[in-house]
C-alpha cells in the first residue's frame, strides 16, 4: 500500500471541567483546524447514555459540520443502523450530503455495546436482525433514489437524494468482517486504539483484506483499510507525556464509566507508556511521533491514519497544539519517509 491518508476521529466524551456546549465548541474548533491542513476526513461516534460519547446523533453533529468546514470529508463512524427507522435515516444521510455539498462518507455497524442497545428495548439478536434487514434497504435507496420497505409496502420514490455515490466505512473489530469488507469494496478501521490488535495480527488482514479486494474488484482503486490512535504532540516528550498522562484518566473512565454502572467488571487502566510502546498511542515530540506513525504504517500495512486529538480532559489550547504539529510536522514527516 503506497498511498496514505490522515483521518481525525472524535467520540465527544464528556470533559468534566467543560459544559455539554463548550465541549461541543471545542470539537467543532478541532474539525476547523483539520480542515485548514492534511487531513482527509473527521469521523464522529455514536453512543448512548455513556459518558463515552455526547454525539448521540452524529448525523445533527455531522450537519454542523458541514457548514463549519470547507473540505473535510465527513463520515458518522457509524450511525448504528437498527435504532434508526430506515427510510428517515436514507433521508438524514440526503441531507446532510447536499449541507456539506457531496463530502459526506457512511459509516455503517450495528452496534457494539448491548447496555446501549438495552436502552431502545433491544437484544443484540435483535440488533442483528434489524441490521441485516434495514442496511440492504438503505443502501439501495442511496444508490437509486426508491425506498423499498424491508416489510412490504409499496417502494417509496425519494425526493430528496444525495449528491452521488456515497462511499462506505464499516469498521470492525472483528477479524471474520475483514473478507466480507474486501469484497463489498467498503472502508475499515480496524485497530481502535487501546483495544487494538498487534501490529502483525493487522498486518495479517490489510494483506488479506489487499487481496481480497484485488481479486473481486479489479479494477477499483483500493479502500482504506486504517487504524484509529490517540495521539499528543507536544514541543517535548515530556510534556506530551505530561498532557497525555493526566487527560487519560478521564477518558478511561468515560470509556469504561457505561458497562462499570451496568456491573461490568472492567480491567484497570492501562499503563499509557506501556500503550506507546506497544504502538498503541501516539505521544510525544514531532520527531518521535513520527517515528511511531512510520512504524504503525509499515509494520501494519495500512493505507489510512485517524487520530483521535481531543478526550479526556485534554484542553483547547493543547489539543489545537498537537493537531498542529502532526499536521505541520508529522505528516509531512512520514509521507517524507515513505517516498
């Protein structure tokens, strides 16, 4: 995989020393500075009742988005398709690519936490089912503008459409998706940060999922196949490490906070140097980041990068920092080193 491309990823968790609409603030200043640089997309979470995510619609963040940015593209990663009525869902998705003139990008799943699932009155063979009944149905209506009912009914003729064909994301951390991806043409992510696979297991499917994708489609450009890392640049190591260290507290607890209410047991938090080592995080100076994004790529073999530059209680002014220099230094860095 020769080309490469930087993503910003976001779940919104909550900040305990900002307000719901100044977090809300600070994420859209992050997805303006993204905008003015390197990066190709912004990804936006979808949780509910979690302290791990305040984008329960990433749909309506996505809009605001849209007419705060001029070139990212956007990409709700994902909207979790069983709690959505289907035919309202075609139409929001319409809608939000003609706000952002044709930069949306779908991401599709059908949920990964069943306490969030148990909150809408479904089990996760429920969610299953209804995922596997409505995506064909959504899909299908994207691509030719007539919605038909997964449950009978007469097709419905859309009036309002997207701008073209929309691209899809179906991240996974499940190995046995990677095939089916491949084949269905679609994006992934499939490394989420700490809950990431080694370096070799991934490298182990972006060359199956490389190999798929050529054997049934030819002669269409290859997906991304990516992963997602927090990242923190700083002017020095130890103060990336000091900012980053002290912003993971929280945000471990706002990613464990939902199934630990629900009785979860969950393991304690990891140490974060132990994470870089592991080439997990991205923490550091400009140089040693880069050093960490060159290994993921090469040793990994992937074409796609998102980073994660806001959680936690990471501030404003540290987070626009570290996306600045990944932008100005590590980015050109690594594309550098590649070529």
């Amino acid at each position: 995989m020769v080309d490469l491309d930087f993503g910003v990823f976001d779940w919104l968790d909550v900040h305990r020393d900002r307000s719901i609409a100044d977090t809300y603030d600070d994420r859209i200043a992050i997805a303006r500075r993204a905008d003015e640089g390197n990066f190709v997309r912004f990804h936006v979470a979808e949780h509910h009742g979690a302290t791990l995510g305040l984008a329960a619609s990433p749909g309506l963040f996505t809009a605001a988005l849209a007419r705060e940015t001029q070139r990212l593209r956007l990409v709700p990663t994902t909207f979790i398709v069983p709690l959505y009525d289907p035919l309202r869902l075609v139409q929001e998705i319409a809608m939000i690519d003609q706000l952002s003139h044709g930069r949306l990008e779908l991401g599709i799943g059908k949920g990964s936490s069943p306490h969030e699932a148990a909150m809408y009155g479904y089990s996760p063979a429920e969610m299953q089912s209804r995922y596997e009944t409505f995506l064909p149905a959504i899909l299908h209506a994207l691509k030719t503008g007539v919605f038909q009912p997964p449950h009978g009914g007469a097709p419905v003729e859309l009036t309002l459409r997207p701008s073209g064909e929309i691209p899809v994301w179906y991240p996974t951390s499940n190995p046995e998706s990677i095939q089916r991806t491949a084949e269905n043409g679609q994006n992934t992510i499939f490394g989420f940060a700490f809950k990431s696979p080694s370096l070799p297991v991934i490298r182990e499917h972006s060359d199956l999922f490389a190999d798929v994708h050529s054997a049934t489609l030819p002669d269409s450009p290859l997906p991304r196949f990516g992963v997602l890392r927090h990242v923190v640049v700083a002017d020095t190591d130890e103060r990336a490490f000091e900012i980053a260290e002290r912003a993971f507290v929280d945000h471990y607890d706002n990613f464990t906070w939902l199934w630990r209410k629900m009785g979860s047991e969950q393991p304690a938090r990891p140490d974060l140097r132990r994470l870089v080592d592991e080439h997990l995080f991205f923490v550091g100076s400009p140089e040693s980041v880069t050093a960490q994004v060159a290994h993921v790529v090469e040793v990994g073999g992937v074409n796609y990068l998102a980073g994660a530059f806001s959680w936690g209680t990471l501030s404003r002014e540290d987070a626009l920092r570290s996306i600045d220099l990944f932008d100005t230094e590590v980015i050109p860095a690594v594309r550098e080193r590649r070529s």
